[in-house]
C-alpha cells in the first residue's frame, strides 16, 4: 500500500468462500457486533476499533458473550455506541452528527455507519471482509441496499472500495441495455 494513503478494513461476522488475503498491518481493522466470537472463538485482539450499535438490552439479551468481552477491552480501543456506557473502558459515543446531515436517513446497519465514518475521516482504501447475508430476508434486503449505497457514496468520493470473498454487497445481474 501507497504509504500515503490510508485504508481502513471493515470486519462482518459471516463465513465466506473466495478471496480473503491476509491482513495489511498498514490498515486500520474495524470489526462489529458478534465477529470475536463468530470468527475467533473470542480471542480477537487484532482491532483498532468496534462497532455495536445496539442498544445495551439487546445485546445483553441476543449477545450477551459479546458484552461481557467489550468490558475486557482496553480504554484505548474504541467501542462506539450511541450512548456511553461506563461499563466499557474503550466506549466512546458514535460521532452521527459529524457524519450524516438531518436529511441523510439511508442507514439500515452498522456497516452503513462504518462506511459514512471511513469517508467522514477521510480513508483512501476500503477493503470489506466477512459480509455475507440472504437477500432473502427483508432486513438484510434494506441493509444491502443501504450498504451498495454509501459503496457508491464512497467511490463517487474516490475512495477505493474492496469487497472480498462471496458477497451480496458485490454488483450482480447482467448490465442493462448492453448484455441480453
């Protein structure tokens, strides 16, 4: 990588097939929700910053493994949350108002959120691991959606953005008025 350019890698949770290569130690690494467990069996410390943007009774309800690793976390690792939660020694407020204006509204998910801030803090590179999730289900359709967008957003930034592995994310279909 350029060392002039600044790439962040934004970690899901899901299990893929296909082109995984190894981690960029010039990269910041974003991970969200439940990935510590879903992909590492808990022992993850190869972060820089964490997503959860649930409210803390769902997590304790649906996630509560989750939870109790976030308050094993040192303070000098971000947790964002929407609110603060003394609980969490690296927990720090989502910045949402430097991110998104009062007429922006298309942020079905975390990553949607994780997306906006990449731009916002202005990285060159990002590079999408482990999204993989069923456009069958109505949620994850929104998400998808939502996610191709700030995809777009980004790019039309000039930011370059990397979808690895088997994904939904990735452009699919034949293009229109030029293949049959």
């Amino acid at each position: 990588m350029d060392r002039h350019r600044r790439k962040v890698e934004l970690l899901g949770g899901g299990l893929t097939i296909g082109d995984v290569p190894p981690h960029d130690p010039a990269a910041e690494r974003w991970g969200l929700n439940r990935l510590m467990f879903s992909r590492y069996a808990g022992n993850f410390t190869d972060w820089h910053r964490w997503f959860d943007l649930h409210s803390t009774a769902h997590i304790l309800r649906y996630r509560p493994d989750a939870y109790a690793w976030y308050t094993q976390q040192p303070a000098n690792k971000p947790i964002y949350r929407w609110a603060h939660d003394a609980a969490l020694p690296g927990c720090c407020v989502y910045p949402r108002e430097r991110v998104a204006d009062a007429d922006e509204r298309d942020f079905a998910c975390s990553l949607a959120w994780m997306f906006a801030l990449a731009i916002a803090e202005g990285f060159d590179d990002i590079d999408c691991f482990w999204f993989v999730v069923d456009p069958n289900e109505p949620a994850y359709r929104d998400q998808i959606a939502s996610v191709r967008y700030w995809i777009g957003r980004a790019r039309g930034a000039g930011l370059r953005v990397t979808i690895h592995g088997d994904s939904f994310l990735k452009p699919s279909g034949r293009l229109y008025g030029y293949e049959s």
